[in-house]
C-alpha cells in the first residue's frame, strides 16, 4: 500500500514536508514496532513502517540504513523539529498519530490484509 493512502487510512498526520511524488511512490509493505534501536536494525525489514516512541535523529538513520519508508510516533509524542527537517532531507516520512502502538498495528493490519 502506498504510504499516503496508509497515512490517510489510518487518520495519520505527515510531518515531514515531502513532495507528493515522494510520498506517493513510498509502499508499506509491514509494520515493526520497537524502541531498542539496535533491535530494529537487526529485525526490521525494508518496507516496514515502524512504530517507536523515539523522536530523537537516530532514528532517522536507522530508517535510512534499512530503506524503512516512514516512521510511525504514537500517542501524539512531540518530534523534535531538528529530528522532522533531518527525515526530511533523507525522504523519510514521520507520522504521527493519537492512537497508541498496539492500536496501530491492527489497524495497519487490516488495512494492510485487504491491499
């Protein structure tokens, strides 16, 4: 599923300021949920969109490494802007969410299912 119809699926707000042809050539292909970043970059798969409550630039890099197409913060979790304008410039989008990690997993499965 491309990454703006996921976002918009799952009421989810970009906050990266990607171009349209970016977002829209994005595909999600699972979902990861983590906090341990080392954990991530030995588990998570390229496709992913994965869930942390991290906000801080590491995770950009570890999306980067990993080809991870967005990076999922629940809860409403602030980004640091530094962390935004980083995801940014590296084409990865941040998305943000009310809903908390485990809701967005099913919710993500589902939607993911009928893809």
């Amino acid at each position: 599923m491309k990454l703006k119809e996921f976002a918009e699926k799952l009421n989810m707000k970009i906050l990266t300021d990607l171009p349209e042809d970016k977002l829209a050539e994005k595909e999600i292909t699972g979902i990861y949920v983590c906090d341990l970043l080392s954990w991530v970059m030995s588990h998570a798969n390229k496709g992913d969109a994965w869930i942390t409550v991290h906000t801080h630039l590491n995770t950009v890099a570890v999306a980067v490494l990993l080809e991870i197409p967005c990076i999922i913060i629940p809860e409403g979790i602030r980004v640091e802007e530094e962390t935004i304008k980083k995801a940014t410039m590296e084409n990865i989008a941040i998305l943000s969410s009310e809903m908390s990690g485990y809701e967005i997993c099913w919710r993500a499965h589902e939607i993911l299912e009928e893809s």
